[in-house]
C-alpha cells in the first residue's frame, strides 16, 4: 500500500512539475485578456476556430501596438502546440488565469501570424489597411476618408489601402463560391463609407471600383461585372 501512495505522489509531483514549465504570458491587458476570457467561456471543447482568432486579433489591435506579452501570444498561437497559460495585468479573482490548448487547426494558426506580420508594417499604405483589416470591419477612418479626398500620393495611398484590403480576402475567393467574400468584403466598405457625405460617399465608391476592376484584370476578368459594378449604380 505504501508503495501504491509513494507512486500517488510521485505521479502528482510530477504533474505538478510538467504544469510549471508549461509557457505563462503575464500581464496581459486587459482588453485582449477580456477577450481570450470570452472566447475560451464559449469554446467548451472545441478548437479555436478562425473567427475566434480573429476576435482575438482585433482585441490585440485595439491600442495600435503589440505589447511584449501580444507579442508572446501571437507566438504562441502561431506556432505552439501543446497548452499555455494567460494572465492579466490586473489581478482578477473570477479569472485570474486562462489556458489554451493550442491544437488549433493550421488555418487558425495562420491567422495569428498573419496578423504579427502585419503589425510589423510601418508604412502609411500599410497601416492605412491594418485599420480597414481590424477595426471591425464596419467603420472607415477618418484619415482614409482626408486621401481619397487628397490628390497625388495621398489619393494612391488610400488606393493602395483598400487594394491590399480586397486583394487579401480575393485570394480565398473562388468562381465556384461566386466570389462570396470578395464581393461580401466591397458590401462591407459600401456600407461602411454610406454614412459619409453624399460627396465622400460618391468619391469612394469610385475609388473602389477602380480597385475592384484592376484586381479582376490581374485574375484575368474572371470576376463577373456585376460583383462590384453595383456600387456605382446605387
């Protein structure tokens, strides 16, 4: 018996072992640690799937930078495959700590690096699409509305931005899907920028078409008019 109880220990203490020298991000802030909290709550025991990653990601864009610990955590999910440890800046008692079992599927993974990657990019083009890329989808920034307004180099930055943004999303576009997300992204920036002025509204709609069109040149015209024609027409 005693043999029995000295093996109950051993096996805890190492256990107890193993868990400590599993990765610990700390002093992550607050809002993407609220959301790794929201996302994990309604994982349950499924994988982390891409649109979760992509919550995560706007949480982590939030503040315009990536922070040492996003920095770790976008490792981590990138590239890691066994569980890891989370915790706040500011000590939570409900969640003081959050785990994740990264067996994420490799889309998923992709989606995180992809992400650092494009944090990285200092340019103005860049940046300009970052904020198309994560800040919702649903709103336009105010800066991009100043150059598509602009003349020269501020005009084909702006052309530039939403040339990176709609290209991205076309590349998982295909004639079988009728080109679902690519149209579904040029409805979102419609949407997005019919808030504006009558005039502003006009002058982006143009800007995106020009975009739309010189992207489906470049696939060879495989792309039907009528995926983006429309929003010159309402």
């Amino acid at each position: 018996m005693n043999t029995f109880y000295l093996f109950v220990c051993l096996l805890f203490l190492s256990f107890c072992g193993f868990s400590q020298n599993e990765p610990r991000i700390k002093n992550m802030n607050q809002t993407t640690y609220n959301a790794l909290v929201k996302v994990k709550l309604g994982l349950g025991l499924n994988p982390l799937g891409q649109i979760n990653a992509e919550e995560i990601c706007r949480a982590m864009y939030k503040d315009r930078k990536l922070d040492s610990a996003e920095a770790k955590l976008v490792e981590l999910f990138g590239t890691y495959d066994a569980k890891f440890y989370v915790e706040p800046k500011v000590k939570n008692a409900k969640f003081p700590q959050v785990f994740f079992n990264n067996s994420a599927p490799k889309p998923t993974k992709e989606v995180f690096l992809w992400f650092g990657n494009r944090m990285k990019l200092k340019e103005p083009t860049d940046t300009l699409a970052n904020k198309l890329f994560f800040d919702e989808g649903n709103t336009v920034p105010n800066d991009l509305i100043k150059l598509i307004n602009g003349s020269g180099n501020d005009y084909k930055i702006a052309q530039a931005a939403i040339y990176q943004y709609l290209k991205y999303y076309l590349q998982f576009s295909n004639k079988t899907e009728k080109f679902a997300l690519f149209r579904d992204k040029i409805g979102s920036l419609f949407f997005a920028f019919s808030v504006l002025p009558s005039k502003d509204f006009k002058s982006a709609m143009v800007l995106t078409h020009q975009v739309a069109d010189t992207l489906n040149k470049e696939n060879g015209n495989k792309i039907p008019l009528d995926i983006y024609d429309w929003i010159l027409k309402i």
